[in-house]
C-alpha cells in the first residue's frame, strides 16, 4: 500500500527529507510518491505539518 499526497500539499519539502526509500520529489505543483519506490512504511504521513499524505 502506497502513501499518496493530496493537492492540500504546500511543497515544504519535510516529507522528502524524511522518506528513507528517497521516493517522495518536487513535482509541477506540489510533491508526489513514486509508488514503485515508497516502502509504506508512513514515515511521510507523520513528518506532514497540514495532512497532506494518507495511505492510497
């Protein structure tokens, strides 16, 4: 089960630094998972200050 980001995303940057697999990039509007990469392990979905990453 992979983690996604929703568009309340406000592209801090927390998530990336944290994700231990480096699965989580800057895209066009805001930061997104590569789901082949993420090891769901929710690291992500605590380190979010606004919520923005839940469980797919």
């Amino acid at each position: 089960m992979a983690y996604v980001i929703s568009d309340s995303c406000i592209s801090c940057g927390t998530c990336a630094s944290g994700c231990p697999a480096g699965a989580i990039s800057q895209g066009d509007s805001q930061y997104e998972i590569d789901k082949d990469t993420c090891l769901s392990c929710g690291a992500c979905e605590s380190a979010c200050p606004v919520g923005a990453i839940s469980a797919e």
